[in-house]
C-alpha cells in the first residue's frame, strides 16, 4: 500500500486537492470564515472535493479562532475602530457594555401627523442624515 501511495503521489494524482485544500484552509484561517470552501467549489467547479477542503478549513479555523484574532478584528484592533467585545457567555452581566453608551438617543423623530411645516422645521432644525418615522411622537412606534 505504500508503495501505491507514493507512486500515485508521484504521479501528481493528488498535488491539485491538496493545493485546493490549502489554499480554502489558509484563507479560512485568516478571515475565520468558512464561505472560503464555499468559493473554492464554485471557482474551480470541483464539488469532488468537497470533503477534503471543508474538513481543511473547519480544522484550520478552528486553530485559528484559538490563536489569533480574525484579519477584519485585527484591522480593528490596529486602527483602534470601536467594536463590542465578544459575547462568550449567555449571562446578561458578563460584559458591562450596554446600549445606552454607544447608542445615540436623541434623534428628532417624523411622525405621521405632522403638518408641512412642522416637517420643514425638524429637517431644518437638524444636520441628521436620517430621520425614523413614526406613527406618534407619543408612542414612537
């Protein structure tokens, strides 16, 4: 069996695959992402391999979640972008991080009865790009 397996290797019967399997493994690893097999099948048309290069990304991902930020975390984290943390648990008190602090709460709202010229005096009064409409100002729903 042996002699089998390097003569076939030899031959460069399964040199391709395994390029394939590499390549949706190192780009999986880098983006933490598995739509990288996904690509991989559809640009070179070769569902044949689906099990070699999934297993091959699942493992690499799985390496690299462990070790490593994702390249998109990590362009975040060096370019000191904001971002949530990661919710590992499902406890509410594991991170201290709420809405209330990054979410931006005075908006002017355009609600469903409001006359012409109210609705020019709220667009004017503010430089908001967007406005939520509403169907009262009193239920803001």
């Amino acid at each position: 069996a042996a002699v089998e397996c390097s003569t076939i290797l030899a031959q460069g019967m399964y040199d391709k695959p395994l390029c394939l399997a590499g390549a949706a493994a190192f780009s999986g690893a880098v983006t933490h992402t598995l739509s990288t097999a996904l690509l991989v099948f559809e640009l070179t048309g070769q569902i044949a391999h689906f099990l070699p290069v999934l297993l091959a990304v699942l493992v690499a991902n799985a390496i690299a979640q462990k070790f490593q930020p994702s390249f998109y975390d990590g362009t975040i984290i060096v370019k000191k972008l904001p971002y949530l943390p990661r919710i590992r648990s499902t406890a509410t008190g594991s991170y201290s991080v709420t809405v209330g602090q990054f979410m931006n709460t005075d908006l002017q709202c355009l609600s469903q009865d409001l006359s012409s010229t109210q609705l020019l005096q709220v667009l004017t009064s503010t430089s908001d790009p967007v406005y939520p409409v509403v169907e009262s100002t009193e239920s803001m729903v």
